[in-house]
C-alpha cells in the first residue's frame, strides 16, 4: 500500500533523515521505532506532505507521490495524526469530527460518524463537549477518529501513547490494532517499544537518520530492539 524508499529530508544544512525505507500494509501495523532525534517525526511529515524530501520515494498504491502536499495526500487516501494530539479545543467532539470528513458528502457524513462512534464509544458519549475539556486520552481518541473519518487507506500515528497514563495507552494501542484489524494500513511512530511491539506486525528501527532493521515483529527482540536505541541514544 505505502513503500518509502531511500527518504531524504534536511533541514537547511542538517541532514535530518538521510536513508529511510519503510512500508505500510493493508491490514498490518508496522512500528517505527528509533530514539530522540532519530528522524521519525520528520520523516512521517515529509510521506504526509508537511515537508518537500530532498530524494526518496513515497509510493502509494504503485503512484509516487514524493513531495506532494498534505491535502493531495489526503486525496490519495493517506492521513497524519500529528504529535500532541491537536484537536481544535473550543470547537465539540462532533465538530472535530466532521472537520475530518470535510470532503465526505453530506449523504457519507452520517455513515462515518456513525463508524466513529460504534468504533469509540467514549466520542460519542462525549460528542458536545469541548474538545478541550477531554482528557489526554479522550483527545488522542478525538485525534484519531478524526483521521479514520477521511476513510483512508493508510493512517501514520506519532507517537500516540505520549504523555499518556499505562491504562490508556493501552487503551489507545487497542484502538490502533482494531483500526488495522478492518484493513487499513497503520504506520506508528513510537518512544514507547513495549506498547507498540505488543500490536505490531512489522518492525522498522531507525537510528540517525537512516533505517538499521527491518523485519516481523516476531523477530524483534525486545532486546535488541533496546540495545539499537540504547546506542542511537548515547
Ligand atoms: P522525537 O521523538 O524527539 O520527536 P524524532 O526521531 O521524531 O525525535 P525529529 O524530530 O524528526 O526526530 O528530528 C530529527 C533531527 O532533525 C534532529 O536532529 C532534530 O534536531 C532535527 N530537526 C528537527 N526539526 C528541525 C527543524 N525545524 N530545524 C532544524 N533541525 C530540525
């Protein structure tokens, strides 16, 4: 579905990310792990369109789409659920929601609010409130919903387990699963290597910039996992 080949993306004279090949599966979760500073979160907003890459492919269902903005990558059916959880505070639950769906036509819209809903209770429980009355798990759920309602075919996540206490990680880790589990693509970015190798099925490390390891999840040893950050981290 998405295959990222030899990614390259600078910062003026930093060369942020300088060799990054991930893929993303219909279905599947693949976990990008790596430490501080490795270049994940640069690299998950240059496949989204945030950042034009110096080199490298983003190909999406056999269309390289490199450097294309955010909005046409939307089209295409790949969407980012950004770090920190941005929702729009003042506006409600639904509100978020249907910002997400903005291109879906109105006769779609309820049919995909619906799905949210059925898929996170506790936004439709909440769904006239605040979004910024949520709490820090409710908004990453809030967050995500709002990716699912552009009905993509690949969702990128960074980070979504930041900040947040264990049982809502878990929470929200659950929700990742069940949302790959109805056959999308879910690429994750993450600090946090137990919680993500406990829903992944493929694993791709990166260390300063370029991808060390790919392989199953399976295989990735929590070990060596531990041991490749360790010493990205010194
Ligand atoms: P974190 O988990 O801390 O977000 P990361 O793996 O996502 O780390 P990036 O945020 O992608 O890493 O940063 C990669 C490298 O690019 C780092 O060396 C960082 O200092 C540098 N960098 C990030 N953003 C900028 C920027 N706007 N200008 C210059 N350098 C940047």
């Amino acid at each position: 579905m998405l295959e990222v080949n030899d990614l390259r993306v600078s910062y003026g004279a930093v060369n942020a990310v300088q060799g990054v090949t991930m893929r993303a599966d219909a279905g599947r979760v693949t976990l990008v792990l790596g430490a501080n500073g490795a270049g994940k979160t640069t690299s998950l907003r240059a496949v989204a369109g945030f950042h034009r890459p110096k080199g490298g492919d983003v190909l999406l269902g056999g269309d390289d789409l490199a450097g294309r903005r955010a909005h046409v990558m939307v089209r295409h059916g790949l969407v980012l659920v950004p770090e920190g959880r941005r929702v729009f505070s003042t506006l409600t639950v639904e509100e978020n929601l249907r910002m997400g769906g903005y291109r879906a036509p109105r006769s779609r819209m309820a049919a995909a609010l619906d799905e949210v809903y059925e898929q996170f209770p506790i936004l439709a429980e909440r769904r006239d409130m605040a979004a910024g009355l949520l709490s820090g798990g409710e908004q990453q759920m809030l967050a995500f919903g709002r990716a699912v309602m552009s009905q993509p075919k690949v969702i990128l996540m960074d980070e979504p387990s930041m900040g947040l206490a264990p049982t809502m990680v878990e929470r929200v880790m659950t929700q990742v699963r069940a949302i790959a589990d109805r056959g999308i693509a879910v690429l994750i970015v993450e600090q946090n290597a137990d919680a993500g190798l406990a829903i992944a099925d493929e694993v791709s490390v990166i260390t300063r910039g370029r991808t060390v390891w790919t392989g199953p999840a399976a295989q990735a040893s929590r070990a060596a996992v531990h041991a490749v950050l360790g010493e990205s981290a010194l």
